[in-house]
C-alpha cells in the first residue's frame, strides 16, 4: 500500500518500542491504575522537556483510553503509530524498597506492542531523522540500515539483558552510538558489578558511547576516544512521586543532547534533568507550562557536579 504524502513536519528524532498502560503498585502499597507507559513514552517525553516533538514507531491498542491518546497526540507526531484491533497492552509495574522492578503483563498478545511495528511501515519521511531511540532486543542491523544516518541510542529491553543472551547483546554494541541499560541489567550480562568497569566494558566490546543508569545513584558514561569516564549524580527534587519510566527519559534526553552537542557532559546532563522532571509526576514526564528556566537552572547547577572517573 502506498504511504500518504508527508506532512509539512517531519520529526528530527524518533522512538521506536512498545506503549503499555501501568498499574503501579509502589512499595508501601499505595496503587496508581490506568497511567500512560511504556519505555518509547517515556524517552520521547524526555526529548520533548529539550525542545523536540518526537516521532513515535509503535502500536496502540484498540482500547487505549481516550486520555492516554490525548496526551500523545499533543506531544508526539503519529505518523508512525500503528492502531491494533487487539486489547492495549497493559502491567503491573511491582516496585520493591530497593529500587528493584518486577513487570507483569496483563494481556496475552504482547509481542505487536513490544516489536511492532515493522520496518516496511515506517513512513519514509521518518527515515531521514537525526536520531532514533530504540528499545529493543539484539535485532538492531535492520534498523541501522533504515535509518544510516541517524545517532542510535539502544536501550535493550529487560527481559534481552540475561545471561543467556549475553553474546548478543556484546555482538550488537559495535552497531549503535549510544548504549544505555541500567545498572543490575548490566550486571546480569557481565557477571559483576563495578559501575565503572561496566562501562569499559561495553565499550571494549564496541560501543562508541555507553551511558550506565543506576537510580538514585545517578549514571556514569563514558566515550570511546576518552579514556575517563563520568560520574553524573542525580537532581535533587522535593519529592519523588513515581519513579516508573525515569530511566526510559534519561535516555531519550540523552540521545538529543548528544546529537545536538556531541559532548558527553551535556548528554548527561540533559538525561539526568529530563529524568528528574519524569520523577515528579505519576506516569510520563510532563512539566508545568515555563517550566525551561527551572529546567536551565537544573542543567547550570548539576553541571558543577560532575566528577571524572578515572
């Protein structure tokens, strides 16, 4: 079927994962149902808080509610949205103390929301785009052929970052820019846990830029062509109301600090202010109106904070 003539925007930027309603269920019991999710969300919230309307790459289910298609009408550009006649994919997102997550998905046909949609229906005014957010497993070549001249940033989906599929994701890193998994994924596809020595790692094996996410740790990233890495600490905010996505939108803020800067200390920077904005609110990130000068006071104060890892 032919594609529909492109539109007068065409998004620099784009997003490519699976959009999920959450049930949030917080460690002292407290619940919030029904909240708009999904990892590709929360990473094209974080490019929005930097001046971007992202393409969304993703499928939405037949009863998606009519709040959660409002909000990613008014942010996101949809050429690239794929409407399924199947149930929205929904889950429990189960937290413990310790920061750990357990996801539990309440549909039983998952696999179009985590991996549609295909290649064959990007728009081709997407493929022109600076930059791409992948959330995926290992199959990154097709995506890299699509998009040759965009920087992507590929934030392995959790249930890929296991032992058994360790040789996979090590083979893929040589094919993206930016890799961004979190701390204990890390963990589980190296056998050991020094953040830093994480770091060299995935760069060793490939990656020109690794940007490691460790929760109210903060992050540290790290270049190929430099051999000290950096120590990001997170932004303080007055209360963290939900921390679901957090990760999700450090990385899509990441992606287009890098690609409009090329310096590591911005990226990071952009990620860890995105992400504390994801921090103080119920669901994906979504600051107040004038929120830039909070913003831009956030980035000057936390840019005196960095530390090289050496």
């Amino acid at each position: 079927m032919a594609q529909p003539k492109p539109p007068d925007y065409t998004p620099d930027y784009l997003c490519v994962g699976g959009i999920i309603i959450d049930d949030i269920v917080l460690p002292d019991g407290r619940t919030m149902m029904g909240v708009l999710g999904g990892g590709v969300t929360h990473a094209a919230a974080g490019m929005v808080i930097w001046g971007q309307r992202p393409g969304l790459v993703s499928c939405a289910g037949r009863d998606l509610p009519e709040e959660a298609r409002r909000r990613l009408e008014r942010d996101f550009d949809l050429g690239g949205m794929q409407w399924l006649s199947l149930p929205q994919a929904r889950a429990w997102q189960l937290f413990e103390w310790d920061g750990r997550r357990t996801e539990i998905f309440r549909v039983d046909e998952l696999e179009p929301f985590l991996y549609g949609p295909s290649l064959d229906a990007l728009p081709t005014w997407y493929r022109g785009a600076r930059g791409v957010h992948l959330l995926r497993d290992g199959e990154i070549a097709p995506w890299r052929a699509a998009l040759p001249d965009a920087t992507v940033l590929w934030e392995p989906i959790q249930h890929f970052m296991a032992p058994e599929y360790a040789a996979t994701f090590r083979a893929a890193l040589p094919l993206v820019d930016i890799v961004s998994p979190n701390w204990l994924e890390a963990q589980a596809v190296y056998g050991f846990s020094d953040p830093a020595a994480l770091v060299r790692a995935m760069l060793d094996d490939g990656a020109k830029v690794a940007a490691l996410r460790m929760g109210e740790r903060g992050s540290i990233a790290g270049r190929q062509s430099d051999p000290d890495l950096l120590r990001v600490p997170v932004v303080p905010v007055e209360e963290i109301v939900d921390q679901t996505g957090a990760g999700n939108t450090y990385c899509g803020a990441f992606l287009v600090g890098w690609r409009q800067t090329g310096d590591l200390a911005q990226a990071s920077v952009y990620g860890a202010v995105a992400a504390s904005f994801a921090l103080e609110v119920t669901g994906v990130a979504d600051p107040p109106a004038g929120y830039m000068a909070q913003r831009d006071a956030r980035a000057r104060a936390l840019a005196d904070r960095l530390e090289v890892v050496r």
